[in-house]
C-alpha cells in the first residue's frame, strides 16, 4: 500500500496551484518573504505584493540599504504592517551577519530577527531542501484530522506538531521538503477548517477522522475576529495617510480618519511603540527613519 507521504506527493503533483514562490529558481530571499508576508494575509493578495516586493528589492541587502519607512510603505494593505518591519530588521542581521546571503541552517535562521520556529524551518526545507517538520495551520489541521482523528487542532505547541509530522516525513530530504509544501497545500485547499473536500482528499481512505465517522468539533467555540470598529481599523486608516505621501504628516491630518479621539491617540500611541510610525519634534509624524546598522556577530 502506498505510504500516507506517497498519496500527498501524488496528489501534490497533479494538483498543486502555481504560486511564483514554488517556481524553480525561487531563491533562499523570495521564499522568506513569501513565508513572512503568507502569514497572516490570503495568497490572493500577496502574489502581487510579493512580485513587486522582489522587483523593488530583490535581495536582503537591496532592503536594508532603504529605509524601514519604505518597507512599511511598500507593505501597502497587506495587514499587520510590523511584519515589514521585522523583514527589514531581518535583511539588515542577514546583510550584516552573512554578507547579504540567506543562511541555511535552522539555528541560523531562529537567530535571524523577527524568525521564528515556523519561518526557519520553512526556509530551510523549501529554500534549501532540507528535511525537517513544517507546520502550519494547514498542516496541523490536516494531520490532527487524517492522523489523530481530531475535528480540528488543539493550539499550536511546535514539540508536539514536529512529533506528529516527523512521524510522517519523508526520509529523502527532498522528499521531505516537498512532502511539507505538499501537506500544506492539501490543508489549504482540501482538508479546509468549515468544508473538508473529503472526496478529493488523497488520503480519504486512511483518515482517521473519517474513519471515526467525522465527530464534531466538541472544543470551546473560538472567537470570531472583526475589524470594524476595533483598534486595527483605525491603525489601518492612520497608516493609510502615512503611506499615502513622501513627507510628514500634519497631526490634523490624522485627527481626520477618525472622529473618537480617545481611540485614535491609542492608535496612534500604538504605531510609534511598534516603531510603524515616528513622531518629529515639530509635531508631526512621519514613517521610520533608517535604525542605526546593528552590530555584526
Ligand atoms: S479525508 Fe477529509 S477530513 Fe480526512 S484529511 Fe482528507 S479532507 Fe481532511
């Protein structure tokens, strides 16, 4: 019978959208900013994101000569603008540290700014064809369901998602790597939070949830996010202005997006302690200036 991995890899091969970041060639560089901008933001809206991004800086050290103001301006809509300026922290380490190359390893990925257990092993399995467990949201639905027979995921805890994908990886590391891109896309687009395509599943046969008979989700209900209203809407709406022109902003300028002005001062407190936004000694407000370089080591 063939292994849980054959069916994904089968599947995968026939299956798989195509997304500029799994295209040969893709370097070490466009995969780390592809796996950081995929975050928290749909594919739909990264792809063109992503493509002009590499345009603009198509290498870590093409970033770090610019400004973080730009990376923040370049981030446009794509949410969570602290990420861009993660990545120009993280290109600045990379330009500084390993002369303008994406390191390879794990550890040296982890030290990288703003790199976490996730993006390390992403770019090293993706990038660098290297074998190690890859876990998403995707992957951690997938498996809970096919494998362990959940509904659906307890919170992430990356020793036990690397146990349970270890068990399931590939021992070739370019299988592996290609098993974990594999994975993630049967989650993203079969193995689905409210509609499971189970019928389309490659390992439909085997699943464990299934076989259990598909029991409810019985966990406590999770809370639904909105956006209008809230803290992030008005954050989003300051940052509009900002990026919205090369100079300094006027204060009155960003009094005009939002009439509560309680909430507005706690957004805009919010940006410039996340560093988003900087506030100039003639009282308006601009977005970050270029940080002092970081020490080499
Ligand atoms: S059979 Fe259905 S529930 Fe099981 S892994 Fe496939 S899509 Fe998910």
């Amino acid at each position: 019978m063939e292994s849980f991995a054959e069916r994904v890899l089968e599947w995968y091969a026939e299956h798989a959208r195509d997304l500029p970041w799994r295209r040969p060639g893709t370097d070490a560089w466009a995969v780390l900013v592809s796996e950081v901008m995929l975050q928290q933001t749909p594919v739909a809206r990264v792809v063109p994101a992503y493509g002009a991004w590499l345009e603009r800086w198509p290498t870590p050290a093409a970033l770090a000569a610019d400004s973080p103001g730009e990376a923040v301006r370049m981030w446009g809509k794509l949410g969570y603008p602290r990420r861009a300026l993660r990545l120009h922290e993280c290109a600045t380490a990379i330009a500084a540290r390993h002369r303008g190359a994406v390191p390879s390893t794990v550890d040296e990925l982890l030290a990288l700014p703003g790199v976490g257990a996730y993006t390390a092993r992403a770019v090293a399995s993706f990038a660098y064809g290297q074998r190690h467990p890859v876990v998403d949201t995707n992957v951690r639905r997938f498996v809970t369901r096919a494998v362990l027979g959940l509904g659906d995921a307890a919170p992430p805890s990356t020793t036990r998602d690397h146990a349970t994908m270890e068990m399931l990886l590939p021992a070739e590391p370019a299988r592996a790597a290609r098993f974990g891109v594999a994975a993630m896309e049967v989650g993203a687009v079969v193995c689905t939070a409210r509609a499971p395509r189970c019928r389309a599943c490659p390992v439909r046969e085997t699943c464990a949830w299934r076989g259990a008979g598909s029991p409810r989700y019985d966990g406590p209900a999770r809370p639904v996010q909105r956006f209008a209203g809230t803290d992030r809407q008005v954050r989003g709406l300051l940052m509009d202005v900002l990026r919205g022109t090369a100079d300094p902003v006027a204060a009155a300028a960003l009094d005009a997006v939002w009439a509560d002005d309680v909430q507005r001062a706690r957004a805009l407190d919010g940006l410039v302690a996340d560093g988003l936004v900087d506030p100039l000694p003639d009282g308006r407000f601009a977005l970050p200036a270029r940080r002092p370089t970081l020490p080499t080591g």
